[in-house]
C-alpha cells in the first residue's frame, strides 16, 4: 500500500510538472482590455482570456506586458500578465 502511495504522489508531481512546463510566454504592447470578458489584445493581434487571478482592472492600452498563457480548447487563456516598466 505505502509503495502505491509513493507511486501515485510521484506520478501526481511528474505531470503538475509537465503542466506548469506547457505555458508559453510572449511579449507585446496592450492594443486593448476588456474587464467584461476577461479579453486582452496585444498589438501583434494575439487575443487572450485572462484568469481571475490576474487584476485585468489595472491593465492599460499602450502598456508593454509579458504574458505566461497555455492554450485550452483553441484559446489562450494568460495564467500571468506583467506589465514591464
């Protein structure tokens, strides 16, 4: 039993591993945010819906960002947005 327990917590870590690799990361300047659906556009036209994590409320047009997103069922769906100064 103890060893079906190790194999399966280390089979959990292996794949929460390989889930957190799978994000993607660009760059690019905000074209526009929408806070009523979640929408941000970059300039190079790449669309994303931002998590509840994110604060979409402080993002602003014309702000360069670096963006951390996996792509779900045909979307990009931005885990991280930061904003560069």
């Amino acid at each position: 039993m103890k060893k079906l327990v190790t194999a399966l917590t280390a089979a959990a870590f292996a794949i929460s591993i390989g889930t957190a690799l799978a994000a993607e990361q660009t760059q690019g300047k905000i074209k526009a945010v929408d806070p009523a659906t979640k929408q941000l556009l970059l300039d190079n036209g790449t669309m994303f819906t931002v998590s509840d994590s994110v604060m979409i409320k402080d993002l602003k047009p014309g702000q360069e960002v670096s963006v951390s997103y996996e792509t779900k069922n045909g979307k990009n769906m931005a885990e991280k947005v930061e904003v560069k100064q």
